[in-house]
C-alpha cells in the first residue's frame, strides 16, 4: 500500500507525508491505523523512507534507495512497450556460496523483478539489455565476485522459443492478465459512464485508481516483459496494460485531487492521529 502511495503520488512530486495523512488513507481503503503506522516503521527500518520531525509530527519521504525502487518500478509499470528485438540475450551466471544463502536468495527475488528468468545451474536469462542494472544489484548485494554478466545469441539446437518455455510459463502469466482484465474492465466502462455523468467523486477515483495500480504493479514480478516477437498472438498483457493505461489517465485528475486534499488536513480523529 504505501509504495503504491508513495510512487504514484507523493515521489512525482518529490513530497512528503505526514503520518497522519498515511493512516487516513490507509483507512479509506480498509486498513486500520495500527497496521498502517507498523508497515510505516518496517519500510522506515529498512531503509526505503526515512522520517523528519516537525512539531512533534513525522513527515515520511523516500531515501535514495526508496527512489531507486520506485524508479525502477516506474520503468516497468509504466514505460514498458514494444521494442524492436535483436535476438541478443542478458545473461548472469552467479555461483554464491552457501554461505551466502540468505543473500542468494534475496538475488533471485530482484533478478525475477528485473525480467530474468532461471535456466538453472545458477544461470539467468532476460530478452532485455538488462546488463546495467543486473550489474548493480549484485555490486549492491556485495556478491559481485561470485557473478558473472555477458550478452549473447542463441545459435541452437534449441529456438529462442524454446528457451522462453524453460524460463518462464507464459500461459499461467495469461491467466493472471485475463483475470486482471475480467476484474478490471467492467469497472472501466462504468467508471467511464461516472466521468462523463460527473458522478464520480475524487474520492472514489482516488479508491479504484489506488487498487488498479497495486493490482497491476504485481505482474513485473511474473512478467519478464518480453519483445514482441517472443510473445504468442494477441497477448492478454498487451491488452491488459492498455486496460491499465486508459483506466489509469481517466481516475487521474479526480484521485490526486483527493490525495493533496487529504494532505492538507490539519486534524483527524484522535485515534488514527500522530
């Protein structure tokens, strides 16, 4: 929840939140303050935010480190598209010791967010020129000396087809996009008719935009945003991200109207305040 606050609100702007502010939005969508101000102090605990006291308030903003997640995310959520494919692969081969097994499996949960899927043996492969970032995050993990990063060409005997069955489960990913689609597009169509009518509050944008972004932000961990032409036909996360992008544009104006409302409020219930 609040990585979806922060990077489709508060981090384009550069802003940050009172804890107060939070915890009120936190219980618009249904999660109590309690909740709210613990998720505050783990992400604050591990580095993404960082709070600044003033009058006996804390303001919340991003650390670098919080930036380059957000960044990140943003490049996938929201930049992904066509591009034009070489048939050049990224691929990283890490060989970290068992002793290491905590980091070595921290490595492998961002390798998957950054689109590279596993051949085994330690062997990690992306359609994507991903050779930068795969780069920095071993450097930031420290276990740079136990990997290792190359481009190259498939020559065979396999097809690049083959070699994205072994990676990854496309149809299972298509289940994810359909459903996503199913949920989402009916919402789209009567949401659509609430613009138009002018029916629809800035707080009941602010709410369906809120759930379409933490919904969808979920599928860079599943996707490895392959180019097209490792896609099958009429692609259900073609349709699904075009789904999102409309859905997205149309709820914006209304849902960060509400979002600056909310952080001008001076006072809240005493119970949810900090």
């Amino acid at each position: 929840m609040l990585f979806t606050l922060f990077g489709d609100y508060a981090y384009p702007s550069e802003r940050e939140v009172w804890l107060g502010s939070l915890v009120l939005l936190g219980r618009e969508l249904g999660i109590a303050a309690g909740a709210t101000r613990s998720a505050v102090a783990r992400l604050a605990r591990a580095g993404w935010i960082r709070a600044r006291k003033s009058k006996n308030r804390s303001h919340y903003g991003l650390t670098e480190a919080g930036r380059r997640l957000i960044e990140e995310g943003t490049q996938r959520i929201y930049h992904s598209g066509e591009q034009d494919w070489d048939g050049t692969w990224c691929l990283l081969l890490y060989s970290i010791p068992e002793t290491k097994r905590m980091l070595r499996d921290r490595v492998r949960k961002r390798l998957a967010w950054l689109g590279f899927g596993a051949l085994g043996g330690g062997a990690y492969a992306s359609a994507r020129d991903m050779g930068g970032p795969a780069s920095a995050l071993v450097e930031g993990f420290g276990v740079g000396a136990f990997a290792s990063i190359f481009t190259a060409k498939l020559r065979g005997p396999e097809r690049d087809a083959d070699l994205v069955r072994r990676c990854w489960d496309l149809p299972v990913i298509a289940h994810h996009y359909e459903r996503f689609i199913d949920h989402y597009a009916p919402r789209y169509r009567r949401d659509a008719a609430r613009l138009t009518a002018g029916t629809l509050s800035d707080e009941d944008a602010f709410a369906a935009r809120f759930a379409l972004t933490h919904d969808f932000r979920r599928f860079p961990f599943v996707d490895p945003d392959l180019p097209d032409s490792l896609l099958p036909e009429n692609w259900a996360g073609t349709r699904a991200r075009r789904l999102f992008e409309d859905y997205h544009r149309k709820l914006a104006r209304g849902a960060l109207r509400h979002f600056n409302a909310v952080l001008r409020v001076e006072r809240i219930p005493p119970s949810s305040a900090h």
